[in-house]
C-alpha cells in the first residue's frame, strides 16, 4: 500500500489543497487549520451552515501568512496576526484566537453574506484532543474538529460507490492522507500505521456529518454518502468513514511513501 494524495485545509472549512510533501507535527501536518471563520461573538462558522465556504481558497505564503481567493477577485493577501490581542472563541478547548483585521473580516462578510471574522491560532500545543475521540495526555490538534490528522482509503471509497451505484468524490471527506488501500475499511482495525518513515497512532473512526453531502465542485447538497453509510456503517447513532491519526512522532511524508499497518 501506498500514500497516494495528501492534502491540507489552511481554513476551517475552506476548500484544501493538494501537496507532494507535508511536514508532520505533533498537532497535525504543517499548515493545516491554524485559522478558522467565526462571527462576530466567536462562534464557529463552517461549511455545515455556510457551504459558501468550501468554495473560497487559501494560499500558504512563506511567511506563514495567506493568500485568500475566490476565483473572480484577485487576492487578498493577510498576514500572521502575531500582534493582535486575544479574542473569545467558541472552537472546543480553545478559548481565545487572535483576530486577522478588518480586511479579511470585511473579505470575508462580503463573501458569506453575513458578518464574518477570520482568526488564528497561535499555539496548537495549548489545543488538547478530546479523550471522548481517543485523545490521550500529551496528545494536541489544530482546529481541526476532532484528530490531528484524517485517512481515508481508495479501496473504502470503492466499496462505498458500489453501495452507493454512483461515484462520490473523496474531497468531500477532507482528508489529509489518502492511502490506496487493501481491503475496505481494514485501517478500522488498525492499532497504529506507518507512513513512510513516520508512525501514527489510529485514535478512532471519523464520525460523519451533513458537510460530506456537499458537492465539493457546485457546493449542492444530496442526500449521499450518508444515506449509504447509514445502511452499511452505522454505529451508535452515527455513520463512518476514515479514521483519525495522532502522531507518535516528527518527520516527513509524501505522496508515494509506502504505508505499513503495525501491530
């Protein structure tokens, strides 16, 4: 098996983009959602109410700062708000993020349609994974919902689209490591897994909400893959698809690497 796509969401709920390479961090891969959207009070904004959202991009400057694109407008280029005081937040075990400025808020209404406000995390390490999704002490995320990293696997996804009788897109599961895969859904049962040169722990199943029924491409929403995965991986009142990884340690990976389930 092998690493066949790897990709990163700079932005909650933003549309990701594909990487050959990606650093592994103890919180997630390199550059992965360290900002989100909320509302004027803090609160989240995501694609789950705002599917606006998986529509616009966010470019990864040198600097750590962002280019923020819509695909009409030329970008808005904002930079780390290493600066700005402390805001409320309502991410969980977050507590405060520090706010981009008025251009990207006033980017960002104007795109939503509602007032919106971008922000920044500044220090993932503060961020603790939930123990309720197989978080352990030590163990810290982005702003990322749940793990520090999510897999998915092609031969999951096929088995799901013959369930299904039409072909779903993979991006509408966001995740950061796509794997070819063996048998489907054989990563559930994974303890831990090997990436290249670089071990995981596998946390847990990734529990599936109304944000994959979005079409990545024209942002409709339909009824697949939770209608499916609801009559085939349904658990406990929630549906399955993916598995969460923690980090065990430092390094690199890339697209090609060879994956290795572990005792």
């Amino acid at each position: 098996m092998q690493v066949t796509r790897l990709r990163v969401y700079p932005i909650k709920s933003f549309a990701g983009q594909d990487v050959r390479a990606a650093r592994v961090q103890p919180w997630g891969l390199e550059g992965d959602r360290r900002w989100a959207v909320v509302d004027p009070h803090g609160e989240p904004i995501t694609a789950r109410e705002a599917n606006g959202l998986l529509g616009l991009t966010a470019e990864i400057l040198t600097d750590g700062g962002l280019l923020l694109g819509d695909g009409r407008t030329d970008p808005l280029r904002i930079d780390v708000p290493v600066d700005a005081a402390p805001v409320p937040v309502g991410h969980s075990r977050q507590g405060t993020a520090l706010p981009a400025g008025e251009d990207a808020a006033a980017w960002l209404t104007e795109r939503l349609g509602r007032d919106a406000r971008l922000v920044w995390q500044p220090d993932p390490a503060a961020r603790p994974v939930n123990p309720k999704h197989g978080g352990r002490p030590g163990d810290h995320v982005s702003l990322a919902d749940v793990g520090p990293l999510l897999l998915t696997s092609e031969a999951s996804l096929a088995q799901l689209d013959e369930w299904a009788g039409e072909p779903l897109d993979m991006v509408r599961f966001r995740p950061n490591v796509v794997i070819d895969g063996d048998e489907p859904f054989a990563e559930d049962e994974w303890p831990t897994v090997r990436l290249g040169g670089v071990d995981f722990r596998v946390a847990g199943r990734c529990d599936r909400c109304v944000m994959t029924t979005i079409d990545p491409v024209s942002l409709a929403r339909g009824k697949e893959p939770i209608r499916t995965l609801a009559r085939h991986r349904r658990w406990d009142g929630k549906t399955y698809f993916g598995v969460w990884l923690v980090p065990r340690e430092d390094g690199v990976i890339a697209v090609g690497d060879e994956v290795a389930p572990l005792g």
